[in-house]
C-alpha cells in the first residue's frame, strides 16, 4: 500500500535527513541517497520503500495495557512466592512467564520483549517465544480473577 501524499515540508525534512544520514553512515551512502531523490522528487509510486521498517498500524493502549498487566501480574507472583517464609511455596517453573504465541499474537510478543529487554522493566521475567497457542485468552482470565482477588483482598485488608 502506497503512501498517497507527503506534503513538500514533509518532504524536506526527510530529505535533509536522509542526506544528513548519507554523511554519517559512509557505508549505507548509497542507500540514503536514492530516499532522498525518492522524497525530493516526489517518487510517490516509491514511497512504499521509505516506510518499509515502520508498522503500517499503531499499538493499541489498550493492547498495551494489557501486555503490561500480564507483566506485572507474573511480576507480583513471583515476588510474593519469594517472599512466602512457609513450605507451601510454588515451584518456580509454574510462576514462569510462558510468553505470547509467536504465530498469533506477535504484537503482543514483540511488545513484551521490548519492555523486559529494550526497556529493562519487567527484566526478572523471562519471554517465552514458544509458548501455548493463543496464551492471551488465558491472561485475560488469570488478570481478570486477580484483579478481582486483589480488590477483595483490599477490602478484607481495610477492614
């Protein structure tokens, strides 16, 4: 899909940045030529190259909430299980993040590694790129009922 229109300040702003990237990167010179002729001229059938690494669809907060509240979810899980003194401890393997499905939920996948790896949040959590199809279906029940579990605990704990 083709972007339709830049308009000509658009234009120029990418094109003395590509230049700009011309001089800094000797080795990719060639490259940041031709998409500044592409922006300066107008190749508009050509436009398609110059957002070839950018998602054509943006990330929903609401998908980012929900990605986060499964990290923080597995977050307080494991802190809790650490800190529980008695013999009833869960076994670590079962408080393990099994991740988001790579096939069906790569969105959610990409976002999560990008928080506990690019962002260093979450950095204790391991993701899992193999995990059981369509893991999501199961994090909204699992953070539904904790939700639920932690306001009943807040009120019993207020009382």
């Amino acid at each position: 899909m083709s972007q339709e229109t830049i308009s000509r300040n658009q234009r120029l702003i990418l094109s003395n940045q590509y230049n700009l990237l011309s001089r800094l990167q000797p080795e990719k010179q060639d490259h940041y030529q031709r998409m500044a002729k592409i922006v300066s001229y107008g190749y508009v059938e050509c436009y398609d190259e110059l957002f070839s690494n950018i998602n054509e669809k943006e990330f929903s907060k609401e998908t980012s909430s929900f990605v986060y509240n499964v990290l923080s979810m597995y977050r307080a899980l494991n802190f809790s299980n650490q800190q529980n003194c008695y013999d009833d401890r869960i076994e670590e393997v079962k408080l393990e993040l099994p991740g988001f499905d790579a096939e069906t939920e790569e969105d959610k996948l990409t976002y999560a590694v990008f928080l506990i790896i690019e962002n260093k949040q979450f950095e204790e959590l391991n993701p899992a790129y193999n995990p059981l199809p369509m893991t999501a279906k199961i994090y909204v029940a699992k953070v539904q009922k904790d939700a639920a579990n932690l306001a009943e605990a807040t009120i019993i704990f207020t009382l």
